[in-house]
C-alpha cells in the first residue's frame, strides 16, 4: 500500500493509501466518528463508519486523544463541503504514540502559556500557515537574487567587529581573545563584492538590544545583499523589486496560509505595484511636525509612532531617504553637498509594521572612514582589514539588509514578531 501525504491527497483519490498523522481534533456520535488529521503538510477529515470497521476499529477511534500519532488507512474521496476538497474513508488505525493531556487545547490560551509551549505551539493550524509563508519567503529570496545574478556569500557568526555599533553586542570568549556574535554580515559583504560584484548573504544575526517591542528579537534572520559599482537609487529599485518579488510569490504559492491567517490578498497585491514612494527625512520630520507630533525635531531618530504615521501617509511601502549622519553608524556615505546627513534608506512596511530595510551608500574614501572608525570610539586595528578594501580598488558600492522575521510578520499579517521564528529569542526569555 503507498504512503502519502495529505497535500497530495488530490492525486489519489479512488485509491486506498496510508497515511502518518497526529489526531488534531475529532467529535463523534454512535455510528461515525469524524477525525481531522495534520500531518504536517495539510489538514482534513478522516471518517470512520461503525458498520463498516468494526466495533474494535470504531471504539479506537471515539477514544483516540488530541495529538495522538496514528498510521491511517482508507480510501481518498473528494469533500465538496470543506475547503481542502478531500477526505479519508478510514478501514484501519494504528496508535503509534500515544498523547494525554495535551497542554495545547482548543481553547483560548494566554501568550506566556504558549511561548512556555513554543515547542508544542508550533503544531497549530496558524503557526503552521506562518510557517509557510516564512519559508516560501526564503524560497522566493534565493530565487530573485539568483535570477539577478547574484552570488550568495556566508559571513562569519563569530566576529571581531561592530558595524551597529557596540551598545547591542554579545560578547564571548574566543579562546584568549573577545569576539562578538555577528550583527550584521555586512563588513564582510562588502568585502565579497569588491570580490564578486553583486553579492547576498541570509543568515542569523544578533542583537543584545533592551527592547520589549512587537518588532524587536534579539536573535533574527537578515538578507543582506551588496552591490560594487551602485549608487543609492539603483539600490532603491533593486529593494522595491526584491520585495514585490516577495508579496507575489507569497500571493502565487501560500494560498492555504493566506486563508488560515485570513490575509486579505486584495491588500497585498497594492504591494506588487512599482514603484514604492520615496520621501526624504527632512520631508518626513515636516510631515510630522505639521500633524501634532511636537515630540520631534530634525535630527532625531523615530519611533514606532512616527514610523506608523509615515507609513499610513502612503499605501505601499515608503522608502525614508537621508538620515542625520549622527544617528546612523559610520560606514555610510556622506551626502555631496550637506554635511549633516548620509547617502541611506530605510523602507518602512505598512500597516504599522514598521522598518523591514536598512541599508545604504557606502563611504568609499580611506581617510574619511578612519577618521570615523575613530569619532566612533572603535578599534582601528580591528577594522585594518575593512579599510584595506578602500586601498585597493575602491568603488561606489550600496548594500541593505532586510529582516526576515519583520517581512513574514508583516505579510501574514500577525501581531507580534514572536510568531514569525520557530524558536524566538526573546529579552528574558531563552526557553524552550
Ligand atoms: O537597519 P539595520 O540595523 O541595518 C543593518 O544591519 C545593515 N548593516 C544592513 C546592511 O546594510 N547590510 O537592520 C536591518 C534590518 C532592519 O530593517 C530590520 O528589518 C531588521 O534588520 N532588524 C531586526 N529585526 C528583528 N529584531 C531586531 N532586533 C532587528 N534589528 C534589525
Ligand atoms: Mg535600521
């Protein structure tokens, strides 16, 4: 008898199969018992008919509790009546493991219960459609850069270097010398594309930051994409290409996700169009100033409110251009003509989920950057190497990161980050 799975139940309708499954739910009454079967790929209905098993067969059934793994047997028919389309005739039920007292039950349970059972929680319909999402994310990033001719490079975890500055490191022993987990890859990726040309990283990043907010973890996952020969504007298009990219292969491929998160797709879709508004920070702090919010003046960084606000000004993602040189770290390109702000962009989501890109021109002149490395109290000696790249064959290069967690959050249109990683790490909270 073949195995399958219960995504391709549609290829086998007619057949008698077996499937592997744990029991998510079931009801029953006398003479049929209806028990809704995940397996990991999907969810449906397997139902079992008294007079056709068995007494023994049909009592296993009624008695089976949530979470038990079953091997199943039966035959695959259409079921016009639930969404998935199939179902499972059940002739045999194997008990593989048990389950009892499952802590996880239908009913509404509180966030710090859920994230003490992250490893259980993740067995739910919506964890599951995030998952999804997450993954088709990957999939699609991999797929845009290779098709754009970009190689993907891997930069160290373990480094000795700072370029987000060194309020937010997590510092180990690296036998008798101090190393850091990695925030960004980027240093290194610049160093790959004076070596490659167009280069991505995606990998895990870290940051011992102090916030307790629905967008921040401490451990997340960036793409880190870096450019030689690219000004700031090329780098603008190339972001707004890379993120329709994404909303559309989520639109095309994670149509079961998008309906168990309840996503509306007329929404995303306003994402796909290109290209995204851009307006400058000067613009951006006028903006705010002129609707009430008198907390801001030029030269600070925003928060989320300001964040949100902006956002909601447009209906795409907006691109926030030209910091202040003194809220920005000390790799980016000074602007030409103004002293106070740097050659960047941040793209900010809508829908309030805040920032999703940073990134930036990069300074290219030897004497300026070490003249930098130093006003921001960093070791010139650590980044001897970095600045060797601006020695040998220096060009205009541009880069950004986008965060992971923040894009899947915001596509599947969830609440809180927490859900967007399988294990999120989180200020106190390192279990499971
Ligand atoms: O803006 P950030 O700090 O930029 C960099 O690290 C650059 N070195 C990237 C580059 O140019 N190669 O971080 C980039 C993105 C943010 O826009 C955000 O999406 C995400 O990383 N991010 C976080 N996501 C979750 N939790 C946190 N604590 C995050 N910090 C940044
Ligand atoms: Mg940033």
């Amino acid at each position: 008898m073949k195995s399958i799975q219960i995504l391709d139940a549609k290829h086998h309708v007619g057949e008698t199969v077996q499937i592997g499954a744990w029991i998510a739910n079931k009801r029953s009454s006398g003479k049929i018992a209806f028990l809704q079967l995940r397996d990991g790929t999907a969810y449906f209905q397997g139902i079992v008919v008294k007079s056709e098993v068995g007494e023994d067969v049909f009592q296993l059934a009624k008695n089976l509790s949530q979470e038990t793994a079953v091997l199943i047997t039966g035959e695959i028919r259409e079921d016009s009546r639930s969404k998935f389309g199939y179902e499972i005739g059940i002739s045999g039920i194997e008990v593989v493991g048990e389950s009892h007292d499952y802590p996880i039950t239908p009913k509404e349970h509180g966030t710090d219960f859920l994230m003490d059972h992250r490893h259980l929680w993740l067995r739910s319909s919506k964890q599951h459609a995030i998952m999804q999402i997450r993954n088709e994310i990957i999939r699609a990033t991999y797929e845009f850069f290779n098709q754009n001719g970009f190689i993907k490079i891997d930069p160290p975890i373990l480094t000795g270097s700072a370029p987000e500055g060194t309020t937010d490191l997590f510092e180990t022993n690296y036998f008798d010398q101090k190393a850091y987990l990695s925030q960004s890859g980027q240093l290194y990726m610049e160093a790959a594309a004076m070596a490659f040309g167009k280069v991505f990283s995606f990998g895990p990043t870290f940051r011992a930051e102090k916030s307790k907010t629905r967008r921040h973890l401490i451990e997340f996952w960036m793409i880190e994409p870096e450019m030689a020969f690219m000004h700031q504007e090329e780098s603008l298009e190339v972001q707004e290409q890379y993120v329709a990219f994404l909303v559309q292969s989520v639109l095309d491929n994670c149509d079961y996700a998008l309906d168990v998160l309840g996503r509306d797709r007329e929404v995303l879709q306003k994402y796909t169009k290109l290209p995204f508004p851009r307006i400058s920070y000067d613009d951006a702090v006028e903006l705010l100033q002129k609707n009430g919010f008198d907390d801001i003046q030029w030269g600070d960084d925003f928060g989320s409110p300001h964040e949100t606000f902006i956002a909601n000004s447009f209906d795409q993602p907006v691109f926030i251009l030209n910091y202040p040189k003194a809220i920005k770290p000390f790799y980016m390109k000074p602007h030409p003509t103004r002293e106070d702000v740097v050659i960047c962009a941040d793209m900010i989501a809508p829908e309030g989920y805040g920032e999703i890109i940073g990134g930036s021109e990069r300074a290219i002149d030897h004497e300026y950057l070490l003249e930098q490395i130093k006003a921001h109290g960093l070791d010139e000696n650590e980044y001897s190497w970095y600045l060797d790249l601006r020695k040998y064959g220096s060009v205009p290069h541009t880069g950004f990161g986008l965060g992971l967690e923040r894009t899947v959050t915001w596509l599947s249109g969830i609440e809180h980050v927490r859900e967007s990683i399988p294990f999120p790490r989180l200020l106190n909270r390192i279990y499971p």
